[in-house]
C-alpha cells in the first residue's frame, strides 16, 4: 500500500508530461486553441463522455481547417 501512495505523483506526472508533448505537436494555431480550450471545459464543466468529445473535435477540426 506504501508503495502504491509512492507512486501516484509519478505516475500523474508521466500522464501529464506525455499529454503535453501531444498538445504541443497537435495544437499549432488560434482555432485549434479554441477547439482545445472548449473541449476542456466542456469535459470539466458536464458529464460529456471523453471519447465523444475526443470526435467532436475531430470533427470541428475537420470543419474548420479542410474546409475553409
């Protein structure tokens, strides 16, 4: 159990190091910001399952940079 304890900030650290080097190679202007940033808020703020707000930005990415 010790050990366990021990290694929760590790394992919450490697979790937010890799989550940041993937930010940082697909987040490259304005608009994937806000795409971002929504997304964000929107997971923190309702009950909006990951995953489908993982497609809803695909989808808005889509929309927004193959299209226009």
């Amino acid at each position: 159990m010790l050990v366990q304890r021990a290694l929760t900030p590790v394992s919450i650290g490697l979790l937010l190091a890799g989550c940041l080097s993937f930010a940082k190679g697909a987040i490259t202007g304005g608009m994937a910001v806000a795409i971002a940033a929504l997304a964000f808020v929107l997971v923190l703020r309702t009950r909006i399952n990951p995953a489908i707000m993982i497609l809803g930005g695909a989808v808005a990415g889509i929309l927004v940079f193959v299209l226009a």
